[in-house]
C-alpha cells in the first residue's frame, strides 16, 4: 500500500512538472528560457542591485570618491548594466548561441532611427521640464542628489547613467522582445516586455508608471522597425539626464553656460 501510495505521489509531481519540462525542452525553448529568465534576474536585480541593498549591506565597506550617496547610484548603474544587460546577453551567446546584433545590438535603420529619435526628442524635453516641477518627481530624482554639485560632476554622473540605461534598454527591448517575437508575434512581445518593464517601475512616481506603459508601446514599435536598441536607448537616457538637469540646473541650457 505504501509502496503504491508513493508511485502515485511521483507520478502526480511529475504530472505538475511535465508542462514545464516539456516547454523547455520543445521547440519553444527560447521563449520559456526568456520567461523564466526574466522574473529570475529582475527579482534579483531588485533585491540585491538598488541603492538600498548598497546603503544596507555595502555602504560601510565600499566608498568610492568619499561619497557613499554617489558610490549608491553607481552601484545601481553597474548593478543594472550586469544583471540586466550582461547576463541576458549571456544566455543569447552561450544557451541560444546567437548574435547579439539578432536582439537589437547593432546600428540597424540609421535613417529611420536618426528621424525617430529628432521626434521623440523634444517630446521627453518637454515632459521632463514638466515633471521636474513636481514634488514627486523632485523627491525620487536625481538618483545622487549631489548630482547637480557642479557641471562637471553632472556630466561624470550622466555618462555613468548610460551603462544603467544600456542594461535597462537590453533586457526589455532587445532580450525579451527579440526573444519572444518569434513563438509569440511582434505584437504579443512588445505587449509582455511593456508589462513587465512597467512592472518594474513600480516604487516610482505615478506618472512615471503610467509613462512607462505608453513608452514601451512606442519605444517598442521602434525598436522593430530600426532592428535596433540605439534611438530609444538614447531617447531614454536622455530623458533621464534632462530631467535630472532640469531640477538641479533649472534646464539644459543652463547646465552649459556653466
């Protein structure tokens, strides 16, 4: 009777199993790779890459430049850019054994992604000039507060930001919505990166959450049709840095007569 007991215990655990088994095992293999992936770095990104897991556990060990505030965002910088950036890539080279430049890693369309870009441009100016006049935005940015010290410490600062952006924009926009297109159409995968990187915005001020649906729906579109990353990547880092220059210089143009 036990012994009976025990048999239809393991076939019942490998009855749950099989679906998943099978999914990796099958012809759509990327996409559950993809899917099981990202839930996986993203929670560890979250726990173990912010500035509060530096302020908690690294802060009294490692100080760079004498500033733990600064040595916190480069650590969320450096955090995203290997978690999200370099690891996916990873699993593109290593498990799928494909080019990066097959998830969005290359110059692609240069014209049409040189005219995407001057469109979208103004568009983040603007609504960065607008949100760095309210308070939440004021209280979450810059991610150093000393950002705006000087110029040149701005500027240090916002080229550090890129690598956080390159992480950012690899993982929704090149890993996940390259990788899932495939088994899943173009639609259904821009449709599941923007749910999962609106996801990840949650914590951030409310306009940013809903901005971040509408961006990964159009940032999304745009992506597909340059075959590339580079225009949103930097539409994006540029709407992170002009905002963070608008609250701590007032705009742009300040920033360079200085």
């Amino acid at each position: 009777m036990r012994l009976a007991a025990l048999q239809a215990e393991d076939r019942a655990v490998k009855s749950l199993v099989a679906p998943l088994r099978q999914a990796l095992r099958g012809g759509d293999r990327k996409t559950a790779v993809v899917l099981l992936a990202a839930p996986l770095i993203l929670t560890t990104y979250r726990y173990f890459g912010d500035r509060t897991f530096y302020r908690s556990h690294l802060a009294s060990h490692v100080v760079m430049f004498g500033d733990s505030a600064l040595t916190a965002a480069l650590y969320s910088f450096a955090s995203c850019f290997l978690l999200l950036g370099l690891v996916p890539a990873m699993i593109v080279r290593v498990l799928f054994r494909e080019p990066l430049r097959a998830y969005g890693v290359q110059a692609g369309d240069l014209h049409f992604g040189g005219r995407a870009f001057l469109a979208m441009a103004p568009v983040v100016l603007a609504v960065s000039a607008m949100a760095a006049k309210t308070t939440p935005f004021r209280a979450e940015y810059p991610l150093f507060k000393g950002a705006g010290g000087s110029p040149l410490l701005f500027l240090g600062y916002a080229f550090a930001y890129l690598f956080y952006y390159l992480g950012w924009e690899f993982f929704f926009r090149g890993f996940m919505q390259f990788g899932l297109r495939e088994s899943l159409g173009d639609g259904n995968a821009i449709l599941i990166q923007t749910l999962a990187s609106c996801l990840a915005h949650i914590g951030k001020p409310t306009g940013e959450i809903y901005g971040a649906i509408l961006g990964g729906i159009v940032w999304g579109l745009v992506v597909f049709r340059t075959r590339s990353i580079l225009a949103v990547l930097l539409v994006h880092w540029l709407l992170g840095v002009s905002l963070d220059a608008f609250i701590c210089f007032g705009g742009l143009g300040v920033l360079a007569a200085r």
